[in-house]
C-alpha cells in the first residue's frame, strides 16, 4: 500500500469557536457512549443472573448455554469499550491541541498586526516629518555629477 496523501483542504477555516464545538460534541458523544455501555451491560448482568438467584439457570432454562453467551458478550463489550475510549480520549486530546494552536497562530496574526500598525504610524511620522522634495526645476540635493 502506498502513501495516502493529506486531504485538500482549499479555502478551509477552522475558528476557535468551531474547535470548541466539536470538542463539545466529542464529549457528549463520550457520555452516549458511557450511558448506552451502562445500560447494556446491567442488561448483560439481568441476564446471565436469570430467574432465580442461581447464576447457571436462565430464563430459557438451559444451565451453561446462555450463561456462557452472555459472558463472552459482557468481555467483548468490556473490549470494545476500552477501545472506543482511547479513541474518543485521543480525539478530545488532538481536538484540545489544535484548539491550542490555533488560538497560538490567532495570537502571532494579532501581535503581527499590532507590530504592523505601529511601522506603519512610525513611517508616516517619519514621512511628515522629512523634509518637502525639492522643486521640479531646482538644483538636486544629492551631489550629482554627469
């Protein structure tokens, strides 16, 4: 496999605000998740208890069966909730970082820009205050010599 090559990302404009969005969004994803894990696994947990206080009879009445299903459900799902929390934890942290360094370059644009207007006014003083050019038909004020 090659190489796949950084999307195009045109006239693309990420601001702070968006950042903050999807960093919001990311979190109540994280909650949905927790909340729905939740829910299935006492469900997985209802389940393999059964009718009775006996972990091996289930509702359907078979010993070892529907105990064993529900087991290797609840490791899978105990997996793949660790899995999907390192993912959405890594999201939040690269979510948070371009957050950061956008508020950074956000920060250089500003300061660049104050800098910028401050040369800008030190030229024009320096402008105002230099002396007017000489007449069209007047004698040159540099020495000259042809």
């Amino acid at each position: 496999m090659g190489d796949i090559p950084p999307p195009s990302v045109g006239d693309l404009h990420v601001s702070v605000e968006d950042l903050d969005a999807a960093a919001a969004y990311v979190e109540r994803l994280k909650q949905y998740v927790e909340d729905t894990l939740k829910y299935e696994m006492e469900r997985i947990k209802e389940r393999m208890k059964g009718d009775s206080n006996n972990a091996q009879t289930v509702p359907n009445g078979t010993p070892f069966g529907a105990y064993e299903d529900a087991r290797m459900q609840w490791q899978a799902l105990t997996r793949s909730t660790g899995n999907m929390e390192m993912h959405l934890t890594t999201l939040s942290q690269k979510l948070a970082a371009l957050k950061e360094g956008t508020e950074d370059i956000a920060k250089a644009f500003r300061d660049a820009e104050a800098r910028n207007a401050a040369n800008g006014k030190e030229i024009e003083r320096l402008l105002e205050s230099a002396a007017p050019p000489p007449a069209a038909g007047g004698p040159p004020t540099y020495p000259y010599t042809a």
